[in-house]
C-alpha cells in the first residue's frame, strides 16, 4: 500500500542502506538509516545500535565476550567511540535511483536504547547535496495508530559482477561499490506500547502488526501527524520470528521498535560544528548532543523535546528522562 503523500522515489531520499568495509576490503551491508537533518554536504540520521555493535565487533576482532552474550549484559566498554578510523558508510540516495557513497565521521549510542545517531559528511568532489529529511516524534505512536515501514530488503555486494574481471579494481577503483536490494515499505498497526520496555528490549518501544525483513534493522517507522504531515516515529529493531524456512523474512509476530526520546541525550565523541545562515550571516554553532539540534530548524520534533523533555544522568552512566 503506498504511503500518502510520498513516493517511493522520494523515500530514497529520507532513507538510505548503511554499509561497513572489513579489513580485507570486504563491503558488508548491515541494515538502513533515515535523514533527520539535512545540512547539504552534511546530514543527521538515526539507525539501530544494534547494528553499530556489530560494526564494532567486525572493526575490533579481539573477542571480548562470547558471542552468544546477550547485549543487555555486556559492560559499556566503549560507547560514542571515534569513529572516524572505522570503514562506516551510508548511501545517499535522490529521487533519480543515484546514490553517493557518504562518510559516516560521529556516532552516538548506548546500549540503554537500540536507537542511535549518525553524523554523515559527503566527501570532497562529490556532487551531491543533502536536502531532505523527516520530521520526528520523539514519543511516538499511540496504541492501534497505522503505521508504515520503510527499510532496505536483503541487501547484499553485487561489485564483482558489474565490473570487468580483466581490470585491476584495487587499482583503477577501490572505493567503486555495486548492492543490489530493494527498499521496501508495508503498512500496519501499533499493537502495544512498552514505555518502561518489554523482555530483552529494555527501553521504551512499541509493538507493531508488519513483519521486519533482513536489511530493514535502523529503517523507518513512519505516521501520519494531525496536521497531515509524515513523520518518523521510530526506529526498526529487531523481528524475533521468521517465516519457517526463509530466514530473511519476518513474520511480524514479535516486531518491536525503539521509541526516538532516549536518543536525544546522547553525546557524540566530540562537539559537532552546525553552520547555517541568518540575516545573511553565516553562523556557527557548537552541539554535543541530539537534543541541541531540536531548534526548528537543523531537526524538528512534532513532540516538542526541547521544551518538555528532561534528562538526567544516573549514577551507572545511564540516561533517565521525564516529560514535562
């Protein structure tokens, strides 16, 4: 069913494939990410931290626990890392089908939340500009609210085949990439609202009617706001059940989504340097955290974060918020 008011053209936009190159040069699809603040050669986007722990462990190949280990339980070994030195890449689509591949240079994550921020810069020489993003509703969808997902499905390399084997790539182009996958969006219903979390998913999610499908971790939940307007509601988690036989599907029966407010309090590595133009000035601005991008213009929150939402940091390091 297609989602009112925006194409499937114009969803390559807002969300994009992530991707990570491996020591050996291996590129290594790992789920999707959508557009929350768009700077042009600079862009906001929130993921799964699933996925960057994954990451993590690929970029860090010293086994620091089993790993069968269940992330609640792990210790907070190095959380908004420098990311810089990692091999993390979106990428950037518009409404042609054309995608560049962008730099992802900051990170922010916990394992309070599965949600987490990206910072993405376009290389230098690259000819594309970042102009779109969504809207976001920190506190998400209400109970039986209609729903809408939108990810990356079964993503996989395809480099090999397109280029000719009679040319030395590593030589002519190293960084050249070809996936082959297809965004996918399904519409459903909100089952259930777990604002103190639910099993394993010990942060504040919600239970959703439309299965999750490989590649669609970090992807988009999106709805309808009052005044008409699409918004992103939360993030794509994780599907425990899978269709019988076809491991890259899900069946829908346990699909669970990361609400967006635990994620503003996080902090980057570093402090982020936000330049926009008033009174034809340019300006510029520190932020260290999401929560500093919520002034009607760099991120919009529907919900109004900024002004209700206040966030403490507890004595274990965790983030602990209340609305207001």
């Amino acid at each position: 069913m297609p989602i009112p008011g925006i194409t499937t053209e114009q969803l390559r936009t807002i969300v994009w494939p992530l991707f990570m190159v491996e020591a050996d040069g291996k590129k290594t699809p790992i789920g999707s990410a959508t557009v929350i603040g768009a700077f042009g050669a600079h862009a906001l986007l929130i993921t799964a931290g699933h996925i960057l722990q994954y990451a993590e462990r690929v970029d860090d190949p010293r086994q620091w626990h089993h790993s069968s280990a269940l992330q609640f339980f792990l210790p907070e070994r190095s959380r908004n890392r420098e990311w810089r030195q990692m091999s993390l890449h979106v990428m950037a689509g518009d409404e042609t089908g054309n995608f560049a591949v962008c730099d992802v240079t900051h990170v922010g994550h916990s394992k309070s939340t599965d949600a987490a921020i990206l910072f993405v810069d376009v290389p230098e020489g690259v000819d594309h500009r970042i102009s779109t993003s969504l809207p976001i509703r920190s506190r998400g969808p209400l109970l039986d609210e209609k729903i809408y997902t939108v990810g990356y499905f079964d993503i996989s390399d395809v480099t090999q085949k397109h280029w000719p084997p009679f040319l030395p790539k590593e030589i002519l182009a190293p960084d050249l990439a070809f996936f082959d996958g297809r965004i996918t969006h399904l519409d459903g219903t909100v089952l259930d609202v777990f604002e103190e979390g639910e099993a394993l998913n010990r942060w504040p999610c919600f239970k959703v009617s439309t299965p999750f499908h490989s590649g669609m971790s970090g992807g988009a939940i999106l709805s309808i706001a009052k005044d008409g307007a699409l918004v992103l509601s939360g993030v794509i988690s994780s599907d425990a059940s899978t269709k019988e036989g076809q491991e890259k599907y899900g069946s829908g029966e346990n699909a669970i989504a990361s609400k967006i407010y635990p994620v503003l309090g996080l902090r980057f590595g570093e402090a982020l340097t936000y330049e926009y133009e008033e009174n034809e000035s340019l300006v510029s601005e520190k932020k260290e955290r999401l929560l500093d991008f919520l002034d009607g213009e760099a991120v919009v929150d529907i919900d109004h974060a900024q002004d209700h939402l206040q966030v403490e940091i507890k004595s274990n390091g965790y983030l602990q918020y209340s609305w207001t």
